[in-house]
C-alpha cells in the first residue's frame, strides 16, 4: 500500500469512544490540565514537578534554553531520583505496599513492599560503593527481567552512577560496542534467564565482550538466576548473592543536580554505529511520573498496573521502573515469553493479579488476534480498566479487538506516541477526557507542543500530512548523545533548527489528531524495536561470504515490518551453497552480530543492487520489491534493467 492508500483507509475509520461518565467520575486528570498548560507551559511543569516529586532543595528555575540543542531543566534544584521512588514511600506510610509483584518465567514467583526493595536497594547501593562505584561511573546492566535488575538501577541511580541496560536479548558483539562506548567500569548481570522454556545465558556473552575489548571493566557482578554453568575469572567476578550477604540496609541518598545523567540507552540511528541517549534526573523523573499517573489513570491504592516491557528498553525505563515506582504503584513484572508455558500464560497473570491497567505493544495484540480470541476468553479479565499499547502504529482492528476481547467492550485505549529520545509519552489520549479514536495517537499531552511540518518547514494544517516535530524543549528531552554532540545537533535539529524532528511521518486529520505513518529515515522498527538498515548491511558485509547488501523493511501483519535482506555474494562464493544455505549462515551471522531480534526474515541472494547516479541505494524499489509491488518511479535509477533482473530472478 502506498502512503496515501494506507492514510486514506485510515481515516474511513469512523468509530468513536467517548469516556463513560463512570469513568470521568473518578478519573485523575481533567481537560483543566490543558488549560493550565496553555496558560503557562513552564509553570504547569514547575507545579507538576513540586507535586509528584521530593526535592531535597528546591529549584526555582524552570527551564535555561539559552544553548539551544543543550536544555537544562529544574537546574538549581536537588533532588535523588532513587529515594524518589522508595524512601518516601516508606517514609509516609506506604512501606508494606506492595511495589512488584514477580512472576518468574518457570512458576517462581516473590513480592516486594515499598519498604523490602527500599532495604534491597541500599543494601546494593553499600556494594556498590564498596565495590568503587561513584557518581558519574558508567555501569552495564544486562539481565533478564528480574527484581534484582531493578534493583542494581535504583542502586545505581542512587549514587549519582549512570546504567546503561543493555537488553538481554543482544549479542557479546553489541554488548562490547556499549561498554566501550559508555567506557563502563562494572558490569551487572546473571548466570541466564528464563525464555521459551529453556535457560539462555547472559554471563557466557559477558565474558566473550570482555575476552577481547572493552578493557574499561574492572568488576562482573553476577545474579544467580538461570543456574546454568559459568566460568569465573577470579578478581574480576563476583557473586552477588555472596556480596549482598554482609551488607546492610542503611544507606542515605545523598541529593543530586537535577541534570546529574541518569542514564544512557542505545537505541539505533540511521549509522551503522549505535547511539547512546543521554537522560538527566530532575525533567526526566517529572515527566515519567506526570505520565504514568494522568495517561493511565493511576490510582496507586487500588491499581495493580502491568507494562509488559523489558528493562532493557526505553518502556522499560520509565513505565516499569522510574514512573510507577515515583508514583508509589503496585505492578507487577514477568521474567518470559507470552507463550510459556501455554499461549494464555499473560492472560492467566491478569487473572492471577487482577491487573487493572495493562501496557503493551500492537505486535503483541496481533499476535493474539491470529491465536484467537479464545484464549483470553478462558480467563476472567474483568479486573482490567485501562488499556494502553506503544511502539507503533496500532492498526483499527488490533485497537478495536483489544477493546472487545481484553477490555470487555468497556476500558479506554491509550495508543502512546513517544521514543527512546523523547524520555516519556507524547502524544496520546487521556481517558477520561479524550474521545478516543481507534488507530490514532490524537493529541500532544498537556505541556507537549507538537507541528506537522512539510519538509521546507511549513505547517501542513488540517488534513495535511508531513513530519512530525516537537517545537517547545520538553521536561524528559534527551540532553545528547553520550560522547556525541556533532551527531545529537545534526540528527534531530538541522532539519529545521530549533524545532527537535522525530523522524516520524504524520499525518492531522480534520480535528487536528494525529495518526502516525512510521519512520521517513533508514531504521525500521520491528515489533516496536528500531532496528537500523544500515546496522545490519555492515553486519551482513562483515561475513566473509557477502560482497554487498542492502537492507529494508517490509510490512508485515505481524510484526509491523520485518527485516529483508538483499545480498551480493563474493565472485568465488556464487554456485557454491543454495541459497537456503545462504539465507540460513546469515541469519545466524546476524544473529550472533546484533542480537536474534536483526535476523533477516528473508535474504535475496541478486546479482546487483539497484543504485542512484551518486552511488545511493534505491531502498524504496527494494521495498517495492519486498512487499511484492509493481516497482515505483526508476527515473534516477542508473541503470533500469537492475530492476528487471532482481524481480525476474526473485520470480
Ligand atoms: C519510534 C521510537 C517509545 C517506546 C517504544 C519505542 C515508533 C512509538 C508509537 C505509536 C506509532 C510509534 C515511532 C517512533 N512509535 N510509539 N504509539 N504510534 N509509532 O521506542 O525504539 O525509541 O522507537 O517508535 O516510529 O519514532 P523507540
């Protein structure tokens, strides 16, 4: 479907949801929300920030702009990110509140309180401080989903440290481009997690990153989870367990600037070379926490909110850890897969908990819609009252199933715009004052200023559609890319200044809602992780096998887009294998490269590559010729019989 097709096939999407009076009874935010920050922005963020956080010296500026792409924002306030999310709560009367529920792939399952992960974590934070840890260090956690990953980031977080999570599912190869990046000095990890009914092992992949590179590591702690066999090499790792025995849970949070970095998460760009987003404390933390409370309704005394993500994401980061637990929420977390041990094992720990809100990804919803509804039908879901999904563009009839089957007709959809670099939600509905409307992510939220732009930086208007940009600094903004400031400005902000672009195309309706087209740059985003087509072109071309490739992302029911490879073999190598040989060595290649979720769906072995006079490679006739479409406009095309012989050769 060209882009026009799929936006027209959008918009005959006439549905409507408008808020039950029920729910508006209760709802924690109104449209005054609006109001207040159409008035004054910046003091509706100051006001926002006084209220959901405790600073341990108060700031009284709100935001210093005056070295534009460089925010800064709360600056002269104080404030400890961790004792945001635990001590207080102790403090005021909420230890024995439940915080995570934990629920281990094979059965396992443990409980914290406000005030046992408050100990936990202090007892961590004396590790780590015995272990040299300070403020500003770089520290890797890279660990299944388990509280103790929690854990080593509030511990970490604590200190002034700075985590990067590198998600569990990366290879040693990504790990040890990370830890060389960030120049870590500790790594945090575990023996293996659980997946798919087996054990998978995280320490082995440690090892392998620090066996030849990334010599900034001087300490490997190591969770015992999977207890699967490790190799030790003494001096260097230690057992967590065994360290946190002696320790005790007397620990005071010193206070930090507002722009002490919390963390780094690498996220891919339109380079071969990931990149690693820079976020602070004082904006980030208030932001994370405004949006956990107002978009998805929480009531911290009576919901029990589950956001399905991994920590090793941006989702991970502030609607598992940072905003649920500033907002003193019960969740609960899962360790595995949706279908371990049975297809309706989510379902069955909605039932179990009696989730009230759930968060999760349109991939996931139509991975359920092909199951059948008759899985989740099995289980009482009627606990649920708020629903929420995020990553990418949910089609209407995932959204429309998802009301039906797992909200019982009745719950409020929030389909949640944002991105690893805008920190927290953007664009979204709010329940109880939003209509909703079933594929779109509507409206910015109270506070966010947002455009549709044409790309010589005019408003497209009503009706018009273009590339979305953010206008005004926002509170969870990004502060740079680590060690990277040419590459920060020249990303974001010389398309069109001083206004931040996405890299979303966008399209307004004639009420001004905004419904999201996917990307206009080189990265693909495959069951809502962005994954980078040049990334996997030099992992491809780094195989002694590959001569050239090109990479893109082809739409697929599933998983939004899938990843498809075209590859040029090395002289020598041509006749040699089938190319169910070749397909099959390249995916494990990437595989081992990247990380199981880059593997290409389908590798094309062709003779040639379709290129521009300037050398450039025609991904959208590749794309065209992925998705099984007559090829588009060949008009700068080099030579137009490549074409013919790649799709006569595909035939
Ligand atoms: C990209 C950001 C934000 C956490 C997960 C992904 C796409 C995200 C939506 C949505 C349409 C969406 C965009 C964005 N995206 N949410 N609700 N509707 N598209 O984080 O890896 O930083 O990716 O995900 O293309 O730019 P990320």
């Amino acid at each position: 479907m060209s882009e026009s097709q799929k936006i027209d096939s959008l918009l005959r999407e006439e549905r409507r949801f408008p808020p039950s009076p029920e729910f508006q009874k209760n709802a924690i935010a109104g449209a005054d929300l609006y109001e207040q920050a159409g008035a004054d922005r910046l003091g509706f963020w100051a006001t926002q920030s006084r209220e959901l956080l405790h600073w341990h010296k108060p700031f009284t500026e709100v935001l210093d702009w005056s070295n534009p792409p460089f925010a800064k924002w709360f600056a002269d306030g104080h404030l400890n990110v961790s004792y945001n999310c635990l001590d207080r709560h102790v403090l005021e009367g909420r230890g024995d509140r439940v915080a995570l529920h934990f629920e281990g792939e094979p059965g396992d399952t443990r409980s914290l309180t406000y005030a046992e992960l408050t100990a936990e974590v202090k007892k961590a934070a004396n590790l780590l401080t015995s272990l040299g840890l300070g403020q500003g260090d770089r520290v890797i956690i890279y660990m299944p989903l388990i509280p103790e990953a929690i854990i080593a980031m509030l511990a970490v977080a604590r200190l002034g440290a700075i985590h990067s999570v590198v998600f569990g599912g990366f290879s040693a190869e990504s790990l040890r481009a990370r830890i060389d990046d960030a120049q870590a000095s500790m790594v945090i990890t575990a023996d293996g997690g659980h997946r798919k009914g087996s054990v998978f092992a995280l320490k082995t992949a440690v090892d392998q990153a620090l066996e030849d590179g990334a010599t900034s590591v001087e300490k490997v702690l190591v969770v015992q989870r999977g207890g699967n066999d490790v190799d030790w090499v003494q001096g260097r790792d230690l057992w967590w367990h065994e360290e946190m025995a002696p320790m005790v849970a007397d620990h005071e949070a010193k206070p930090f600037e507002a722009e002490n970095p919390l963390f780094i998460l690498y996220t891919s760009g339109t380079t071969g070379k990931p990149k690693g987003i820079l976020h602070t404390s004082g904006g980030y933390l208030t932001q994370a926490a405004f949006t956990h409370k107002n978009v998805f309704d929480l009531h911290p005394e009576t919901d029990v909110y589950w956001c399905t993500a991994d920590i090793g994401w941006i989702t991970g980061h502030s609607y598992v850890v940072y905003g649920p637990l500033a907002n003193g929420a019960t969740q609960v977390i899962y360790e595995g897969t949706p279908d371990t041990p049975h297809p309706g094992r989510w379902w069955e720990i909605i039932e179990k908990y009696k989730v009230t809100i759930f968060y999760t990804a349109p991939t996931a919803i139509r991975t359920f819609m092909k199951l059948g509804r008759e899985i989740p039908q099995k289980f009482d879901l009627s606990s649920l009252r708020v629903l929420g999904t995020v990553g990418e563009p949910i089609n209407p009839e995932a959204w429309i199933w998802y009301r039906e089957v797992i909200g019982g007709n009745t719950t409020p959809i929030v389909d949640t715009w944002w991105q690893t670099e805008t920190g927290a939600i953007m664009i979204s509905a709010l329940p109880g004052v939003t209509t909703t409307k079933p594929g779109s992510a509507q409206v910015p939220l109270p506070g966010v200023s947002i455009d549709v732009l044409t790309e010589d930086g005019q408003q497209v208007g009503p009706e018009g559609g273009g590339l979305l940009v953010i206008t005004e600094p926002w509170p969870s903004m990004l502060r740079g890319i680590w060690g990277d400031d040419e590459r920060f400005k020249e990303t974001y902000w010389s398309m069109f200044g001083d206004r931040y672009f996405a890299g979303d195309g966008a399209h307004l309706d004639k009420d001004n809602d905004v419904w999201l087209l996917g990307r206009v740059d080189d990265v693909m985003n495959i069951s809502g992780h962005r994954l980078s087509t040049m990334e996997i072109e030099s992992a491809l071309v780094a195989h002694p096998m590959t001569a050239e490739a090109a990479v893109v992302g082809a739409s697929d029911d599933t998983t939004g887009q899938a990843v498809v490879a075209f590859v040029i073999l090395k002289s020598r190598f041509v006749g040699t294998l089938s190319d169910e040989e070749v397909t099959a060595q390249l995916r494990d290649w990437v595989a081992q490269q990247i990380g199981a979720i880059a593997k290409p769906r389908t590798v094309f072995v062709v003779a040639e590559l379709p290129k521009t006079r300037s050398g450039k490679i025609m991904r959208r006739l590749l794309r065209d010729i992925a998705e099984g479409r007559e090829v588009g406009d060949t008009t700068t095309l080099t030579d137009t019989s490549v074409i013919r012989v790649i799709s006569d050769g595909l035939k």
